[in-house]
C-alpha cells in the first residue's frame, strides 16, 4: 500500500540566508502580495528581508488596524492575509483582529516578534506567554524555536490558516532565533482539501428538495470565488429556488438578483424575519445555523425541522438545531458538485421564491431623495449614492446602527462587494476600505462608518493617503453609540448613561490626513456632497470623506 507523506524541504544550491529572511521568501513564493506591519526591534531582520521583497509592506498607524487588514485581505482572496506585529503591546493591540478572524472563520496569519530565547521566564521587557494569550482565539500558535525550519512553519502556517473551517494562526519569532544564518529551504505549498458531494450526499439532498415546497438556500462565510458565486445563482435561477444571505456577507447571490430575499441576521427587517420557519427545507452553504442567523438560539430549534448543512469543518461549531443531513465540502466544491445533480424543479417553489423577492425589492426600494430642508439623513444620501455606483462597487463597514443602511440599500452585486464583521468588532470600517483598495485599486470602494465606530481605527486614513488610496468614506455622526442605546431605551428607558458623544470635524479630520472633507448638516446639500466627493477621488484620485451629522434615533428600519 502506497503511503502519502508531507512534502519535505529541499535545499536549495548555495543559498545561505537568515531565518528572518527565509520567513519573507517563503510567503513571497507561496504568493503572499502584502503584509500589514506595525514595525517594531522584535522582529527587525523580517522587516529587512521585506526590504528587496515583492511584498508590499504596508505601514499601518495601529495594530488594530493592522489585524483588521489582514483579516479583511483573508475575506478577499485564496491566501491568508498577513499581518506583523512586535510583542508585548503589539500582539495586545492586534488581538481584536484575531477575534474577529476566528469569528467570521477567516484565514490570517498574525507574526509577532518575541524576546531573545535566553530572557524567557525573566519578565523581560514586554515579555508575554504567547501560547496562553492566544491559543484559545487561534487555529494554532507557532513558535520558530529552530531556524533552519522557518520555511517549513511558514507552509505550515499558510496551510493551517486555510484548511478545514478557516481562521487564523499566530506564529512567534524569537528576536535572537531570525539572525540566525542556515542554509536556504524551500517547502512547497501543502494542498488544502475541499470536499465535495459524495453520492449519499447526492441522493439526500435530491431527496430533500423533491419533498419541499419552500426551499431556502442560505449563503455565508468568505470561503467563495466568483466562479462558484455565478454557478450557484444561475443553478437556484434556473430552479426557482429562494437565497437570503448571513448577516454581513451579502454579494454572494446578487442584490438584484430574482432568487436573492435578503439578508438575515440581528436587526433583520421583517421580510426576513419569520423566514427560518416558514420555510421547510434550509441549505446553508459556508455557514451554519448560529446564534445571529437564529435570533439568539430561537428561530428554527425544533428536531422535527429538515436542515442540510455544507461546511467543511467537521465538528460544525456555531450550530444549533436539527441537522438532517452534513455535507463536508467548501461553497466551490460543493456547487461544482450541486450543478450536476438532476434536480426536477417543483411549481410550488417559483411562488414562494417570488413572494419573498417581492418583500425584498420592496424593502429595498431606494427613498425618494428628499433634500428638504431640515438635518441630514442617510436616507437621502443612500438615493444619492447607489445610482452612481459602479456594479462591482465595494463597501466595507464595522459594527453599529448605521450598518443597517448598507444591509437594506447597498447594491451588493458580485464577489467581494462586502467587507464586515460578523463578530461585531467597532473599528473595522476603515482598515478594510485599505486593503479593499490595495487589492481592488480599479474598484469603487465606499466604507460607511459610525461616529463612534471611525473614531477607533479612522488614523487608518493616513495609511490610505500613504499609499494613493481612494476610498469614499461616509461617517454617520449621531453624537451617540447608537446600537447601545437601543438597548439602553429598551431596558432603561429614559435613563441615557455612557452612550453620548461629542465628536471632532470629521471633515477637517480628513483634510488633515490628505484628503477631501465634506460636512454637511443640511439635508438639501447631501445631494451636492456625494456629487462632489466622487468627483474629487475621479479627477484627483485622493479619499473623499463625507462628514453627515444627523439627528438621533433616526434608524434605517
């Protein structure tokens, strides 16, 4: 019997090297374009391996937001994003990207200096115990203690950050360990299994939908590509077959797309509200029936329900409820399979389907404009906007009330239109709308952001002019942390506490890191404002940045 074992390091001819640099060239050869760096003396002989590198080095203002890069670089594309951090302080700063990768199950590598081998246990300076602080937020937690197996632990690190359910892995390098000089390694790219429709899976998954009249697809996660997005939405077209989208992750099915019924998750608008339970069949597809897409563990948890589930993780943590049926595959391998089934479509489908579509496009519906006198609405810029957007136009955004106008109004047409947190992580907005346009520099790339939300990664902006990026930013100043008191007035109604703010100009702001500033207080100038920002970043190509101050209480559903 043949036995497979892991590809082995070859040498490569006369190549002597440091392990600092042999960590570069291994991710530069394994099609690592960027890493977002906070620099610091820790990891010293890495930042000089990145200096003749194909790698792009891109200096960010905080860890934070260098995390958040990284793991929005992870939602984008095949690889992992990367992100380089120095220890103590540095690795505390990047943390809440971590949170957020593990969350929304993001492939990311997070490379944080340490202290020389021989201070350990000594409480040297910013000395910290990195497999205690991260082991329970990380895939795996990697230490290069041998440097002539940097080559083989960045493979490692790559491979683990991509397979089964993805997310991220933290590796240390000890300071004194990437000086070391050995000779050059090369470790090949370890193949990540996909899954796929085994033919039980077929015939269960035929047999479910021969039984259901109110089939609904539900996608989520980032593990897709364009080519699986367009199979899928032609195969449930052609079908008649209904898909909502998991809260944040919407562009997998279009927006304007007559199968797509909207989006599900906390602060669902009520097309979608019932939706779990009206319907007697689920796929969910790169995700799997949590506490956000249930309403708390509410919504569909009773055993007699029908629940196919497609992830490759097989342990299918998050879940809840019934689960008939488990498919092990990931959304490309899975839809690969899906479009050959022979799958006789039912009558009663297409009016289900059109029903739920019907409540979506009307939700949808952009509002008439106003421009009245009076304070600033987001409705009225969201009219402004979505008819000058671009069809394969980004947005990115954190956590916050004024998400919800992007969920209801924001035309999420292809793959990647979306960047978010499904963990609910604040301060996100922006650092996505830099690796969004480092990776898409042709693309429209709007990041609409909360007052309170910007003010915790908006330093990111000079990261953006640093590097000619032109993103549109919208901040949504209410003068409160708006989520928070709405569960104030909920629970302690009248009693406002901790949740109000007075807040800098957001336009000034922007014109100090570099770009344009808009502030608009009255509702007829919103128009003129979008107008206006777009035009700036088209003629000068420099990020535009709308300050709307608005007034309190006014929500987007």
């Amino acid at each position: 019997m043949d036995t497979l074992t892991a590809p082995k390091t070859e040498p490569i001819p006369t190549l002597v090297e440091t392990a600092g640099h042999a960590i570069v060239r291994t991710l530069e050869e394994h099609g690592i374009r960027r890493a977002y760096v906070v620099p610091g003396e820790s990891y010293l002989d890495v930042l000089d391996g990145l200096y003749e590198s194909t790698i792009d080095t891109i200096v960010c203002r905080h860890e934070g937001g260098a995390a958040y890069m990284a793991e929005a670089e992870g939602k984008i594309g095949r690889l992992p994003g990367v992100a380089m951090v120095t220890r103590g302080p540095g690795a505390a700063n990047a943390h809440v990207g971590l949170h957020t990768a593990w969350q929304d199950s993001t492939p990311m590598i997070l490379f944080v200096g340490l202290i020389p081998t021989a201070h350990r246990g000594r409480e040297a300076f910013q000395e910290f115990d990195i497999q205690s602080w991260f082991d329970s937020g990380a895939k795996a937690v990697f230490v290069l203690d041998s440097p002539d197996r940097a080559a083989e632990l960045v493979a490692e690190a790559i491979f683990t950050a991509r397979s089964g359910r993805p997310g991220p892995v933290v590796v240390g390098l000890p300071e004194d360990v990437l000086t070391e000089r050995i000779p050059g390694l090369r470790h090949p790219e370890l193949p990540v299994a996909g899954g796929g429709l085994t033919r039980r899976d077929g015939v269960a998954l035929a047999g479910a939908l021969a039984r259901a009249q109110r089939p609904l697809f539900v996608t989520g996660g980032s593990d897709w590509d364009d080519e699986t997005t367009q199979k899928l939405t032609a195969w449930l077209e052609r079908h008649r077959i209904a898909a909502a989208a998991e809260w944040r992750t919407e562009g997998v099915v279009p927006f304007d797309s007559p199968s797509y019924v909207g989006p599900i998750g906390y602060g669902r608008p009520k097309p979608t509200v019932d939706i779990l339970d009206e319907a007697d069949l689920l796929v969910y597809v790169g995700t799997v029936p949590g506490d956000v897409l249930t309403s708390g563990f509410h919504a569909r948890q009773g055993w007699s329900t029908e629940n196919v589930l497609v992830s490759i993780d097989t342990r299918l943590r998050g879940r809840s409820g019934a689960v008939t049926h488990h498919i092990v595959a990931r959304p490309g391998h899975f839809v690969r399979d899906l479009v050959e089934l022979d799958i006789q479509t039912r009558p009663e489908w297409a009016g289900w389907t059109a029903r739920l579509r019907g409540q979506q496009v009307a939700f949808s519906a952009l509002p008439s404009g106003g421009g009245a006198n009076g304070p600033a609405r987001m409705d009225t810029l969201m009219a402004a906007l979505v008819p000058r957007l671009e069809r394969d136009a980004i947005v990115t955004f954190g956590a916050g009330e004024h998400t919800n106008w992007a969920h209801r109004y924001f035309p999420a047409a292809t793959f990647t239109s979306m960047l978010s947190a499904g963990n609910g992580s604040m301060g996100y907005s922006v650092p996505a709308a830099v690796a969004a346009s480092l990776n898409f520099p042709d693309r429209q790339v709007v990041c609409i952001a909360g007052d309170g939300e910007f003010l915790m990664n908006g330093q990111e902006l000079a990261t953006a002019a640093q590097y000619g990026l032109s993103p549109l930013v919208i901040v949504m100043d209410n003068q409160e942390y708006g989520t928070i008191r709405t569960h104030q007035e909920r629970h302690y109604p009248g009693r406002v506490s901790g949740t109000q703010l007075k807040n800098p100009d957001f336009a000034a702001l922007a014109e100090a890191y570099g770009g344009r500033g808009f502030r608009v207080e009255d509702d007829a100038q919103v128009a003129s404002a979008v107008r206006s920002a777009l035009d700036v970043i088209a003629v000068t190509g420099r990020f535009a940045l709308i300050h709307l101050l608005v007034e309190q209480r006014r929500q987007a559903y």
